[in-house]
C-alpha cells in the first residue's frame, strides 16, 4: 500500500477526490472497501502536501462518511481501518459510542445496532437524559399526588439533581459508568461540599440509579455496589442543634409580639409558642378542625388517608386540647375574620397579611422569631447553629428549649408570671 501510495500523483489524489465525494449512502461493504482506498489516498498526498510546506504536523487525519438514516458514522484512517461509530443527534439524548471496526463488524450489523439503541433494546443514552427523565418524573409524581409528595420535596430533590449536573460527565453514555468510577465522582463531593451535603447528595445517587437501573441500564445498579457507609465513614455525621433558649427570653418575645403590625403574625406566633407544634401546622389550621367556633376547647389535627399526606408528621390523628390562653387568640381569629368576610379565606384560621386568600406561610414564622426575639435569646454554643435541626428558629425558640415529655399546658401560666417579674417560681408551675 505504502509503495503504490509513494509514486501518487497530483492528478490521481484530484480523482480520488472527486470519487469519494460522489460515493452516498447507503453504502454495501464494497462501497467501504473502497472508500478505504480512497481514503488512504486522499489522507496520504495531504500529509504529504503539508510536510514540504512544513506545516505542523496535526493529529493523524481521518475521513468520515455517513448514513443519517440508520444513525451511523464510518471512519477510514491512513492504515486502511474502518470504524462504525453512532451518530444520533443530540437531542435524541443517547450518548454515541463507537460500535466496533470491519471486517469483525459488517455495515448490516452496525445498522442493526443503531436500531436496537434508537428503540431502546440497546439503551446508551446519557447520564443527562437520564437526570432529566428522573426529575420528570418528580414532577409527575407531585402532579399526580401533591399532597403525598408536597412542592416542598419536590424542591428539594430538583435542588440536589441541579448539584449532581455538576459532578457529572453529562454527556458521558449512563451505561458506561461503574461503580468504581461512581466512587471517584463521590470522593470528589466529598472533598468540594459540606458533610450534610455529602451525605445527601450520595443518598440521592441512589435514587437515580434505582430509579434508571431498569429503564436506562439493562436492570444493572452500579451504585447499589458501594458500600453503604462510604460517604458517613469519611464525613463527620451532622449533631443536633446544641443551642437553646430559656423560659425568660419566651416570656420576652410574647411581650414584643404585642407590637407586631398584623393580628395573624401575633397570634400564629403566639399559638405556636402555646402549643409547641410545628411550624408547617400553624399554617394548615382550619375552622372546621375545631369541636366548637363559639367556644372550641379541642382542635384535631386528621390523620392520613390513602394518597393524602396527614397534617401530623406521624400521619396519625392529633387532638390538642385548648386552654384559656389558645381559646383567645382564636376567638380573637374569628372575631377578625368575621369583620373581614368575603374579603378573606374563610377556610384557615391564620391567613397571609399580603394576601388574605391564603393561609399564613411556614417562612413568616421564623421571620417573625428572628425580628421579635430578644438579642440575646439564644443561648450555647452558637457555632453549632448551622449544624441539623436549626433550620426553622421555632424548633430551637418554641419547642427545644422545654423537655417533650413535660406537659405544655404549664407554658401560658408561666408566661403571665414571668411578665409579673416572677420567673423564678413561674418555673416551678405545673
């Protein structure tokens, strides 16, 4: 080949030229074999053409010919190899590869390839296609069930796939990555975020896979294969918010939100300080929840049902029985709401001050905390604020500060007496 190529002239690389242009899909093995010798001619008088005029020396030179109807790309070298490569778009979402080199692999056989990968028998699609079809699927999964899977998660989990983008190759095939590889891109995660975050991000690899083992991975789950505790063996685990208030610092944010321009922010934080429920409860406070509007003494928070997320944390029915001070903050909500009807929602018992058509927001209870507390509120160790549990100032001001197991209902009593400068023995009432 390099001897008859030797003596190639100017002429013939000009025919050679001219042949390979006019030789279209969709090609016969005969049209490849000949391609090759036109390929190594073309390939082989240009190179030569660059060396006397002293051009650098590129990468070796290749000639590519396709067939867009079966998805497929033919390389020809100077050697005489042939290699058949996909060649889907990029918007179809599946990662090309190369497929393998003649004679081992014929054209039909290449084409059948191609096919298979095109309806899903062979899946080679990449790793985006496969993040984008998971958070489609979320989506789907909060459309169909919102109250099972609330926006919030939904959120969360969109939160945590937009971090994953950028750890990996997204145009890389799903298929190709193992779980050795899979670890390499975890200890990179762990080295670039915050433990927690680790921690989470690892979890919601999981996910994936789980979730794209069967549609995008011949029912492999390379991430199943790491050890379940390779991120927390090499993280520091994440500790329970360590700081607290005290009686007094409450005593002192009951008085402040006195001053609060609008009667839902008062109350809601009031009630919550009262009944040391969580912060997403105060919001989805209904009318008919209560056993009487004229002179409730229970409010039950329902249970789930099939398909419905509870209003309590465990899913189960919870009933709160309602003292003094908790009966007139709500009289105190319907004597207002009745002023205000039809200009409100007449469903909740706390509504938004911006917009009364809607239940007060979970965020405005620890705005309201942040802006009414005392200065000096928070007590211990303030460098563990950041750390789990701290994320809304009502689990660390309303409810950590007092032990779970002691009766609240002591709370509104002590209270009024400490306003009374009596703290000391209001500790003491039960």
């Amino acid at each position: 080949m390099k001897k008859s190529l030797s003596t190639l002239t100017k002429a013939q690389y000009t025919k050679a030229k001219l042949e390979w242009k006019q030789l279209k899909s969709p090609f016969s093995m005969q049209h490849i074999n000949r391609c090759v010798i036109l390929a190594s001619q073309i390939i082989f008088f240009e190179e030569k053409e660059k060396s006397k005029q002293e051009v650098k020396k590129q990468d070796t030179k290749r000639l590519s010919k396709y067939e867009a109807q079966h998805n497929l790309r033919l390389i020809f070298t100077l050697s005489g190899t042939v290699s058949f490569y996909s060649a889907f778009p990029k918007s179809s979402g599946i990662a090309n590869t190369k497929l393998g080199e003649a004679p081992e692999l014929t054209i039909a056989k290449a084409r059948k390839l191609t096919d298979q990968m095109k309806y899903g028998v062979l899946n080679n699609h990449n790793i985006k296609t496969v993040f984008d079809a998971y958070e489609q699927s979320l989506i789907e999964r909060h459309n169909i069930a919102p109250t099972k899977f609330a926006a919030s998660s939904l959120r969360t989990y969109q939160c945590r796939i937009k971090k994953l983008r950028h750890h990996f190759p997204l145009k890389r095939a799903f298929q190709s990555l193992t779980a050795g590889e899979l670890e390499k891109i975890v200890d990179i995660i762990i080295k670039t975020e915050s433990n927690n975050q680790a921690i989470e991000l690892f979890a919601q690899i999981r996910r994936v896979w789980r979730f794209a083992k069967n549609k995008f991975n011949s029912g492999k789950n390379p991430a199943a294969d790491i050890d379940d505790f390779y991120v927390s063996d090499r993280v520091e685990s994440p500790r329970p918010c360590q700081v607290y208030t005290d009686l007094d610092s409450i005593a002192e944010l009951w008085i402040n939100l006195a001053s609060a321009p609008n009667v839902h922010q008062k109350n809601a934080a009031r009630f919550m300080i009262l009944t040391g429920i969580r912060p997403i409860n105060i919001p989805q406070m209904k009318w008919e929840w209560l056993n009487s509007i004229d002179f409730p003494t229970l409010i039950t928070f329902p249970a789930s049902v099939v398909g419905v997320r509870g209003e309590m944390k465990n899913q189960k029915e919870y009933k709160l029985p309602l003292t003094k001070a908790m009966r007139t903050i709500i009289l105190e909500q319907r004597a207002w709401m009745e002023n205000a009807l039809p200009n409100c929602n007449p469903d909740h018992i706390f509504l938004q001050p911006r917009d009364l058509n809607k239940p007060f927001a979970k965020r405005s209870l620890d705005k309201i905390i942040k802006d009414y507390s005392p200065v000096d509120a928070v007590k211990g160790d303030k460098r563990n604020i950041v750390m789990k549990g701290s994320a809304g100032a009502f689990c660390t001001m309303c409810r950590s500060f007092l032990n779970p197991t002691q009766k609240r209902l002591w709370l509104p009593t002590a209270i009024i007496l400490n306003t009374q400068r009596n703290s000391q023995d209001s500790r003491f009432i039960t």
